[in-house]
C-alpha cells in the first residue's frame, strides 16, 4: 500500500526494525518480511546473501535492528547479517539485578555480554547500548559499576537516556511511585559519572544524551556540524520523508506527522479495509518548521545561526524570536546561568549547558508554552 502511493520514491537510504523487539519474529520470519519489502522498495546497502544482492547498491545506508538479548540468538545474528542489516542496537538500561527487577527487565549482565561478542564475531562493527539513568533505586555506585561492564565491551555508540516517568500515559509504571525514583539532584550526578566515566574511556558527547567512539559516523557528523536528528533519534542520514509502518509508528511525511493506531486489532481492520492504519495526522505550518529547524540545529549542533535560519525561511530571526531570546537573557536565563552564549551571529551553547540543552531548546517550543498547567504533558527534563 505504501510501495503504491510512493511510484517514483523507492528508494530506501535508512532502514530500521525496532520499536520493540523484532527477533520475537523467528528467522524464517523475518526472511519472509524483508523479501516482501525489497520486492517493492530499494535498500541501499551490502547484504552477505547473493538472494538480495541484486537490490543491494550501496555500502553506506544505515541498516539497523533492535535486538533483545534474553530472546535473540545466534541463528537470529546470522540471519539478520544474511539480509544486510549493519548496526545492531541492544537494550541494556542497567545491569544490577535489584534495578532490573523493579523495571521488569530480567536480562543478565552474562547474556548481554554473550550476544554482543558473538554479534562482532558475525561480522557487526557497529553496535549500541541503550542505557538509562533515573530508575527506581539506581545508586551511583551501582550505576558506576554497569557503566564500567559497558566501557570494557566498548560499544560503538551509547545513547544515555533519563528515565521518562509517566505514568499518565504508560500504566504499567503506576507500579513505581514518584518515592522509589531518584530526586532530581541524584538524577543528574548518575548522569555526570556516566558522562565522566565515558569521556575518559575515549567516547565523544553526541547531542544531548548519546556516545560514540571517535571513529564512529555519527561523531565524525557531530564534529563537522551535520548531526540530524528524527523520531528514531540521532543520525547522519537527511532523507526527505520517514514512513513507520506498525502499531503506534510515526511517519514524517510531505510536511506532516501521521501515527499509525495503538491498537491491534484496528490496525489489522483497516489494512483489510485497503487504506493506511493511520489514526491521527499533523500538518506542520509554516511556523512549526521554523521552530522543528531551530530546536533540531540546538539539540543535534549545539548552535543555531541566525543566517542560515533567515535564508531558509525568509525571516529576519531577532524579530521572529524576540521573546525567546530575551527569555534567554533574563536574569535567570540560560545566557546568565552560562549555559549559552548569544552573538550578532547566532546562540552557541556553552559546554555546561549541553547537560540543559532541553531546557534552552525548550524555550522555543510553542505548544510547551500552551499546555495545560495542571496536567503534566512530558517528562521533567531533571
């Protein structure tokens, strides 16, 4: 349905199976899925199996999985080598076993070493590890330690993330009460010994939470200043349109969002009805463009230029942006905390402020400023 509605854009320069873990799917499964997508679409990449070499036209494209180690296994490695796929992504989060259990993880430190080296004797160079800090009883001494387990296997890239508590939106954490969860104090310190321990282990900062070994890709873009950001996170890859297929995926589409419904059973009906499983839809105006190009040149570059804003989008920055700068200047803004600098050129973000670069990209988010006080829309950035 898609392949349809896209008869001259087949071509494919990143590809991804993730949201979940897709090596639930058995080997023979996810042969069959990817022989259905590179019947209607183009992969650009190099896979090990003379079946889809035909369509295999280009070293470069990113061709990536999620993979869980407590289901993936060998034959699961091999397989996904066979079908091109080059970077592999593992959910670790923390690897003490009292942390794991309040999260309902159940995956040993043992079992993750064990895929990650049979993974790299299959052929993967390039793999990263999923962390997060800010969860229910984590320590610093017992994070300390799982960033210690990580830094020997040296994964090619580590995304950090902070822990999102919302229970308003994901019911299954009201098990975990705002008590068990470390105050916001504690919440950065565990941040700072992971960033500390990484830097001096050789990693390089990447956007707001991510880390990556100097020769990686995504740190060489970060230091030419070309690091892009979408839903799946950081990348070096700006493609035009993002298509999600699957429950819940959101799409980035001719200047819109689409997602894709929740549920499965809707989703199921209207694929038998012939139309696209999409449940809502956004059209960008031309004011949320500025603004997504504003946040994303902040969070990915740690500087926006006020030219090249203008040259996009035709408007003369310190007048469009008034507010917001001046909220950056005020007293307790981010200028004064130290946190960014702001020249005749543009906002260059100081390096305490990449530990807030939330809170400075925040300032330029329209909807934030319009949410309703006495209902919490996101997770605290702290």
């Amino acid at each position: 349905m898609i392949a349809q509605r896209l008869p001259h854009r087949r071509q494919v320069i990143q590809y991804h199976w993730g949201g979940g873990t897709p090596t639930h799917l058995t080997p023979e499964q996810m042969r069959a899925l990817q022989a259905v997508v590179r019947t209607h679409f183009t992969v650009r990449t190099q896979s090990n199996s003379q079946e889809f070499a035909e369509s295999s036209i280009d070293e470069d494209a990113e061709v990536a999985v999620e993979v869980h180690p407590r289901v993936t296994t060998h034959e699961h490695i091999d397989v996904l080598r066979e079908l091109g796929f080059n970077r592999l992504s593992m959910g670790v989060q923390d690897f003490d076993p009292v942390v794991q259990k309040l999260v309902n993880r159940n995956q040993t430190e043992e079992q993750t070493r064990e895929l990650f080296e049979y993974s790299r004797r299959a052929g993967f160079d390039s793999i990263n590890f999923d962390l997060i800090y800010g969860l229910p009883q984590q320590t610093p001494e017992s994070f300390a330690r799982t960033i210690s387990s990580v830094i020997e296997m040296r994964p090619e890239r580590i995304a950090c993330y902070s822990y999102a508590f919302v229970p308003w939106i994901k019911p299954h954490q009201k098990a975990i009460t705002q008590e068990m969860l470390p105050p916001g104090e504690l919440k950065i310190q565990l941040f700072l010994i992971a960033r500390r321990m990484f830097l001096e282990a050789g990693y390089e900062a990447i956007g707001m939470d991510h880390f990556a070994v100097p020769e990686d890709e995504l740190a060489r873009a970060a230091s030419q200043g070309v690091l892009h950001r979408n839903f799946m996170g950081y990348t070096t890859k700006r493609a035009p349109d993002m298509i999600a297929v699957g429950i819940s995926g959101i799409g980035d589409i001719g200047g819109a969002y689409a997602q894709n419904t929740k549920k499965l059973s809707v989703y199921y009906a209207a694929l038998d009805a012939g139309r696209p499983p999409i449940e809502r839809g956004f059209r960008l105006s031309e004011d949320d463009q500025v603004r997504r190009f504003v946040i994303t040149a902040l969070m990915c570059n740690m500087q926006v230029r006020f030219a090249e804003v203008e040259r996009r989008f035709g408007i003369a920055f310190e007048d469009y942006f008034r507010e917001e700068l001046e909220q950056l200047q005020a007293p307790e803004g981010a200028v004064c905390q130290g946190f960014a600098e702001i020249t005749p050129e543009g906002i260059f973000v100081q390096p305490l402020g990449r530990l807030f670069i939330r809170n400075i990209a925040m300032h330029f988010d329209a909807y934030l400023k319009r949410k309703h006080a006495e209902h919490p829309v996101f997770s605290r950035t702290v």
